[in-house]
C-alpha cells in the first residue's frame, strides 16, 4: 500500500510498484500482471485470515473505487483466474460472512462478486474453440480474435492452464445463478480427460488446443501439470460429482505406478511411463504431498515432504528445479509457497509438533535472507543468496495464510476455515456452494472407467482423527531413515561398525551384490525394510518402508541400499545397450508377414553375428515356468522351447531347456496385459555366474506378444518361428526351404495378378519402406491400434537394415515368386515335415492340422483363400494400419 499501490507488484529493492510496460519485460511472467492491482485483490482473503478486518474493508472499498477491468492489455487466462477471480470471489465469501456476523461489511452489496461476473464474461471469449479448451491469453478489452486483441493466434496451453478453472467459475455460477462458466469449465476438464493416454491413464504438460494432439508428452505433478490433478479432486469435494473423484483416483493410480518414486517424484513419458523424461525436479512438485493428505495417502506424503524439507535445509530455500541427486538446477526461488501449504496439511493431518519446527525454519529463513527494507524480495540464486526485484501477489496469498494457520490456534480465528475450501491460490470458497444454484442439469459422464482395486480409494474425503490419531511417533518413523537422504551420508554407529569386524551381524548388503533369486540377500532386504514388486511391464521395483525395518540402523541400511540401487540402475542405462531382436512366424498362414519386436539376452547365442538366426517349430515346456528338469523332452527337442517369466533366474531356465534339446528359447512376460507399446525394452541378464555354457539364442516377449504366438498355437498346432537379429524377407526365410505346393501351384495361375502387384511394389516401395513395419503389426493383431502404438515396437526400435528394409514390406512378400525352376518344381508327396531335420518329420504331420499329402483341398479353394489373404491385405495398405 505505502510503496506500490495500485500497481499490480511490489518491486522490493526499488520500493516502487510493478507496472506492466514501464519496467523491462519478463516475457510470460509478465503475463499475470493486467493493470488491476493484483496484489491487493489477490490478498483480500488474507487479510480476514489474519483478522485483520478493518484493513480488510478498507481493501475492498479500495477495489471497488479503483479497480478497472477493462483495460487493452493481453493476460494469462490461467493467472487471472486463479489470482483475479479467484481473488475476488475468496473476498466475496468472507465478506458475507462478517456481513451475517453483524460486526463488519454491514454495507457491503455483493460489489465484489457483481466485479467477479463482469471479468468471467471477459474470460468466455478464450473459450472460442472447437475442443472447448481455451486460449491461453486474452485481451482484457478485445477479447481473443479482434483485430486490436493482438492475442489468439496461438495453438498450445499446458494441460494446468486449461484444467485449473472449475473451482472459480463453478462457484461464480453458483453465486450468481449464471451456469455458463461451470458448463465451460466442465468442458475444458472433459476434453482433457478424453486425450488422456489411454494405456498409461498419464496426461502431457502441453497440448494443441485445436486439435487435442500432446504436444509435449511427459508428464508429472509439477509445472504444467500440477493443479489440473489439484482441481479434480476439489472438485469433488466442492461440487459433490462422483465423475471429478473417479477420475482423480485413475490418475492418481497412474501417478502412484509411474511417476512417485518414494521419495522421488519424477516425469516420465505417458506412452512408454517406465522411462524418466527427465532427471530432475520442480518446485512446484511440493504442493503435492499436501494433496496427498487430502486424498488421505500420508506415507508418500511424509516421504516426499521430508525430501523437500531436506533440500531447503541445504540451500535455505527449494531451488526452482533440482536434481535427483540434489544438485541445483535452476538456483531462483521466488518465494513459492507450495512447500508451506504441504507442511500446514501435514500438521493438521498428523499433529505432529516437527511441522512447527518446519514452518518456524521456513519464517527464520524468509527473514534472514528474503527481508528487504520494503518487503520480501525473491532469491535469485539460492546458493549465492543474491536478491530479485520480485515479489509476486502468491506470496501474500499463499505464504502468508498457510504459515498463520500453521500456528493459529482455533480461538486465534474469527471463523472456522474447516467450512471452506482453498483454491490453488489459496482462497477461500465455502463448501455449502455444492448444494445451491446447481445449474448443471446432468453431471459429467466418466467414460472408460474401470473401478480400481484399491481400498484407499474411499468416496469421501478421510477423516484425520481417523486416520491419523494425532500419533507424532507415525510420521516420525515415516520420516528417519530419509533424514540424510540429501546429503547421501549416512551416520552409522560405532557399534555398528565394531559388530560388522567381529563375529556380530553382518555388513549390510550392497546393491551391486544383490541376487533377486538369494533367499538370504532377500531375508536381508526384509530386515532393512525393503519389497519387491512386480510391475505390470514385467519389471520389478524395490520400495523401502522404513517402518516396516527391523530397526532404525537396518532402515539406514535399507536407505544405502536404495540409493546405491538408483545409482547402478542408472549407470547400467548408461552402458551400451543390446539391440532388440525379432521373433517372426514363418509358417502358415504367416509366411513371415508377422514380426515381433523381442528382448534379447546378456547369454547364450548372439543372433546378430549368426545372421541366418535360429528357425523351429515352437513348443511349450512342462513345467512352464522352466524352473526344473523339464518333463516333456521328447516335445521340446529340436524345438524352440515356450516358457513363462518368474520364480527363476533366466539363465536356470536356459540351462534347462537346453539339456532337454531345444534349440532356442522364448520366455513370455507372466504380467498379464504388457507389452513392447508402453514399456522400454526388456534385457534378460544373467544370473551373476559364468553363462559360457548357454549356446542357444534366448528371446523375451512381453505378454501381449507372446500371447501372439500362443494363440497361433491354438488355432494351428503347429507355428514355425524365426529368432534372427531383424526381420528377414521371404526369400531369405525359404531360401533353401521347400515351399507349401499351393503356393508354387498358385504361382502359375496368378502370374498376372503377381506381376501387377511387383510392378504396384516398384513405384510403392520407397513410400512403403517407412510404414512396413508398422502395416504388418496390424496383420499381427487384428485390433485397431492406438495411437503411436503398435503390436511390434517402432521402426527405430527395430531397426532393420536399410536394404531389408522391404523385406518386411507385404507387398512384396505377397507377390514373391521362387525364381528357379528347382525350387518351384513340384513335389507328389511335400508334407510339413519337409520344413525341418527328417527326424522331425512324424511327430510334426501327425500334429499339423494341415496335410500336404493328399492335397485335401481343391485348388479353386486355395486359391480363392490366397485371393481373399492379397485383399485383405491391400485393404490393410489402403487404411494405413
């Protein structure tokens, strides 16, 4: 008020205000700043908070003489939602709330809210899309698209800024009765919803406002994201629609699968959510531990919040953004108050005095290092503690509030804030708006929805003393083993020490030791507090519960543990990985068209310097998990030997297959549902002994792939399979080969049809090379594909060389003629059994559903099945599957 009043922000160090166009520009952060003393309408609230109710009417009074909203300057929608509108609405409601007490506000006629309605109608104009999310700027005169808005010719918004708008517009409907801003809002948050990954129920941080395409595909709970996951919940408690909650908990599900990495919490890409977009995090991130509460998951929370707490404690404040080792990586603090609101929600979950001792660290360092002669300016780089000439509005709207109520006493406030909601912004909107005005006839329909196996997915919001009773010592047990975690030094006793060299326990175990297949170095992990769990992507993540430890000392264990875990996972990234490989079906009615991307083995043959691969029928062991002698040699030998994932090493079950015979092997991933289209390819390594002794090739399929084979199993008896480094061609999968009759016989009767194909191919083939591998996925699967995803990993992934790269091409497999006269002469008696060793020869014509000899069927209906495949698969090649 002394220094900067009516400009939108105080500029500490100058003690002057911030007026947009007078000072240089800061690009979009400029953006909140609309010429409408944002800072004082952003503040209202705070002030009741406070009880400071004099002041208070005085601001509004203030406001409502001062205030233009019409002024020709462009703003962030998102900013001036959540700071403007959201501001005047929070001053609304505890306006009529001193109002009905009868002491303060008796003038006061709505004057607010009538402001509040008059920039809602301002914002609409945003809304003019054809997905209905809005721009992400409008001109508070113009609007978007006239000719002096000097905004709306831009394509994207993050998935925040067109998410973070329900609570505000739904509680101005509801004040005013006008249904117009809930119904957009619903809109935006539908339509996200809709574009959400499907597979990995992720969202991206930025997408095309037009035509609902991810622009930028990671995805976490930091910036961009943030308080769109905020807004679904809240919603629900605000306006009481299951659809809001159940949409929550699905993300939520996903949240907690991919992106918490305990204390962690790290983006990661919606498509393929096993693989970290990045290697650091964002303060904005900090936020969510407080969420977490309300949701009423308070481990994570406790977890990730001690992690934070111990980043600030280092470098005095949370640096923007940090790396996943608690470096700084981007060193400015402008006084973010998302760490503040977490710990207050942590306190009042957890009655836990330690978060007193938070909030006060949090004071003492506001005050030693951010206190200016006139105000609190923003740090621009936490390691040098050198200032900004910044003070956003958030931090009287949010720091202010939350560190007041953190130690407020019930008899310090003048009403009770459990009857209220907090926006992003932290202002306050009263809850009973969930039963009045409700002008949304019909309520959001939540499509997809599958009901979630999780017992802490309740339909109302948790009750604290329930399930928390106010127990300091649970979070306390929670938070110890991550008290070093910054400073990676773990402190250990001398008797520790001293036991570890005489005949006490023994030292703890170490990461690069680890055998997940050593009862003993499991029984250790037990004791250190430490889980195994197996993904649905077929991998395995360790998750540390430090109160479920043996004792404080084995926690610490357990915390070196997993530190050394991250370490070594990330260096083992790092080191040269193996290409994949390819599975590929070359009996009938495939001929080579199916290709499945496979992981390949740190053991056993190196298909790519046996270039010919490994071909044979496939067939699968007893027992199927490959973990024992197998049972059933006499069907494995001279096979390719199918297996199940689990309960061994990979190396155990290659040694066994190979004594009973086989020739290759394939285990099939026992995670029910993945597959190459959403996790990172798979290695199988060995079991930490010399595997000089496996000679035979191993391949991995995921279990959609794998499921492939079987399924071709059951509809044929009998599939020939191809374990090579890339997908071969025709020629080379038959060169040498006997060729089934009917496609030799066929070859004189289509000679025509075959030639107009090739000649279709030659002027095909270099637009084809590039979508080859993708056309045949959809000969594999026979479902529509989602988008970027497929059967097969993507081209790139698969790699074929260049010159094969037609090899898998259908066109050209299609019309591939035998070019000898050898090889396309007749056979009076060519059976199945021609295709492998003679030994093979019985045992395969009495499993084959086909039989050559006798040439069953007549060749009018071979050729007409040939016909009906070359249809299908132009018809493929037309729809571009």
């Amino acid at each position: 008020q002394e220094h900067a009043y009516p400009a939108d922000e105080l500029m500490p160090l100058t003690c002057r205000g911030r007026v947009r166009g007078q000072e240089p520009s800061r690009g979009d952060v400029d953006d909140a700043l609309g010429k409408f003393s944002l800072t004082l309408i952003d503040t209202l609230d705070t002030l009741v908070v406070l009880n400071k109710t004099k002041e208070f009417e005085e601001a509004v009074k203030k406001v409502i003489k001062d205030v233009n909203l019409d002024n020709d300057i462009v703003v962030s929608v998102f900013e001036t939602n959540i700071r403007v509108l959201g501001g005047l609405l929070g001053g609304h409601s505890v306006a009529i709330m001193l109002k009905e007490k009868g002491e303060h506000m008796q003038w006061y006629n709505g004057e607010l809210l009538h402001m509040a309605k008059e920039l809602g109608y301002k914002l609409l104009p945003a809304f003019n899309t054809t997905s209905g999310l809005p721009y992400p700027r409008v001109n508070l005169k113009f609007g978007v698209r006239h000719p002096e808005a000097r905004t709306g010719t831009e394509t994207d918004t993050c998935t925040a800024c067109a998410g973070t708008l329900i609570l505000e517009f739904a509680a101005l409907s509801r004040f005013t009765g006008t249904s117009i801003f809930e119904e957009y809002a619903r809109k935006a948050l539908d339509f996200i919803w809709e574009k959400r990954q499907r597979s990995s129920n992720l969202v991206g941080v930025t997408i095309n406002i037009h035509t609902g395409d991810w622009v930028r595909k990671d995805s976490g709970v930091g910036a961009g994201i943030d308080s769109y996951y905020e807004y679904l919940l809240k919603a629900y408690v605000l306006l009481g629609d299951d659809s809001f909650l159940e949409r929550f908990n699905t993300h939520y599900d996903a949240i907690m699968r991919y992106i918490s990495q305990p204390p962690l919490l790290l983006d990661v890409h919606i498509h393929k959510p096993m693989l970290n977009a990045r290697t650091w995090m964002d303060s904005l991130l900090a936020f969510f531990p407080g969420l977490q509460v309300l949701k009423g998951d308070i481990r994570p929370a406790i977890e990730t919040h001690e992690m934070l707490y111990q980043v600030i404690k280092k470098h005095n404040f949370l640096p923007e953004a940090f790396t996943t080792d608690f470096r700084v990586h981007w060193a400015q603090h402008p006084l973010r108050p998302e760490f503040a609101e977490s710990t207050y929600f942590l306190y009042k979950a957890t009655g836990d005095p330690y978060y007193l001792e938070v909030g006060k660290t949090l004071i003492e360092n506001l005050n030693k290092y951010a206190r200016v002669p006139c105000g609190f300016a923003a740090m621009k780089d936490v390691r040098t503690g050198s200032h900004e000439d910044r003070m956003d509005s958030f931090f009287l709207a949010e720091m202010f509030k939350y560190l007041y109520l953190l130690f407020a006493d019930k008899e310090d406030m003048i009403f009770d804030i459990e009857d209220y909601i907090f926006t992003t912004e932290a202002h306050l909107l009263p809850l009973w708006l969930s039963t009045t005005n409700q002008t949304i006839s019909k309520k959001n329909t939540t499509t997809e929805y599958t009901e979630l196996d999780d017992s802490n997915f309740d339909w109302t919001c948790p009750n604290t003393q329930i399930l928390f009773p106010n127990d300091p010592m649970f979070a306390q047990s929670i938070r110890e083993p991550l008290k070093n975690v910054v400073d990676k030094s773990c402190p250990r006793g001398i008797s520790r020490a001293e036991e570890s060299l005489g005949s006490g326990p023994k030292p703890p175990l170490r990461a690069r030791d680890f055998m997940a297949s050593n009862p003993e170095h499991l029984e250790i992990l037990k004791k250190m507090g430490v889980s195994l769990i197996h993904l649905k992507d077929g991998r395995v993540q360790l998750v540390q519960h430090a109160v479920q430890a043996a004792s404080s000392l084995d926690a610490e264990d357990g915390l070196r543990f997993m530190q050394e875990m991250i370490e070594l996972s990330s260096q083992q990234q790092k080191e040269q990985q193996l290409p994949p490989r390819a599975v590929q079906i070359v009996s009938h009615p495939f001929f080579g068209r199916v290709v499945l991307t496979a992981g390949p083995a740190q053991f056993g043959m190196d298909l790519s310097k046996h270039k010919a691969g490994t071909r044979g029928f496939v067939a699968t062991i007893k027992p199927y998990n490959g973990c024992s002698e197998i049972t059933n040699p006499e069907a494995v030998k001279d096979k390719i030997a199918l297996m199940q994932r689990g309960q061994c090493m990979f190396a155990e079950k290659a040694r066994n297959i190979q004594k009973a015979g086989a020739i290759g092997g394939i285990v099939i991933d026992d995670n029910e549902g993945s597959s190459s289209d959403t996790a990172p390819l798979f290695q199988m390594a060995g079991d930490g002994k010399n595997t000089d002794d496996i000679t035979i090739p191993m391949l991995f399929l995921f279990n959609k792939e794998g499921n492939i084979i079987l399924d071709a199993i059951r509809e044929y008896e009998a599939v020939e399979v191809l374990l090579s480094d890339k997908a071969k061609d025709r020629a080379t999968i038959f060169k040498g080969k006997m060729i089934p009759n009917y496609i030799i016989d066929s070859n004189l009767e289509m000679e025509n049809m075959d030639q107009k194909l090739s000649e279709n191919d030659s002027h095909k083939q270099n637009s084809e090379e590039a979508t080859s591998a993708s056309q045949d996925v959809g000969v594999v699967s026979e479902e529509p594909e989602e988008e970027e995803s497929s059967d097969v990993a993507d081209p790139d992934t698969l790699s074929p060389a260049h010159t094969d790269s037609d090899s898998i091409s259908i066109s050209n497999q299609d019309s591939y003629v035998p070019g000898t006269a050898e090889a396309g002469a007749p056979e009076p008696a060519c059976t199945q059994g021609d295709h492998q060793p003679q030994e093979q020869k019985t045992e395969t014509e009495s499993n084959s559903k086909v039989n050559w000899d006798n040439k069953a069927q007549p060749m009018e209906s071979i050729l007409a099945d040939w016909n009906e495949d070359i249809e299908a698969f132009e018809m493929m090649e037309k729809d571009e599957l």
